[in-house]
C-alpha cells in the first residue's frame, strides 16, 4: 500500500480540500498515466495527488468512472486536513 495526499481543488465554489489515504500500487500507478491538462476545464475539479516522490495533476475529465469514485470515496475513507 503507498499513502499519499490528495487535494481536490476547483468547481463553482473554488474550495480545496486535502485528505490522505492508502492506496493498492496498481491505482496509484492508473492515477498517475492519467495527468495532463483541460484547457476547457473551467469550474471542473482538479486533484493533486502525491506520494512524496511523484506527483500527479489530474483534471476531473481525465478520470473514467472507476477512478472517479476512487477518489471521491477518498475523502470519506481517508483523514481529512
């Protein structure tokens, strides 16, 4: 398991939230080839996820369903800063 901090930041409101949680090798690994930019991703969330060592920013477009409630579970199943 590798523990990593996430930050969700964006949407209409513009509230960033961070939350650290375990995560299997494999989804850490999915998380990370999905990075990348949205240029029209205006009032869409934007995750920072980081295990100390390599990072990833990955806008809410980029994910596909799966990951989706991957992380939106995280924030529920992980402590909250």
């Amino acid at each position: 398991m590798i523990v990593v901090t996430v930050s969700r930041s964006g949407g209409i409101a513009g509230i960033t939230r961070r939350w650290t949680v375990s995560l299997g090798e494999a989804d850490w690994e999915d998380l990370l080839s999905r990075a990348g930019t949205d240029p029209a991703g205006r009032d869409r969330f934007v995750y920072r996820v980081t295990d100390g060592r390599r990072s990833a920013v990955i806008p809410d477009s980029r994910l596909d369903a799966r990951l989706r409630r991957l992380l939106s579970g995280l924030g529920e199943a992980g402590d909250e800063d």
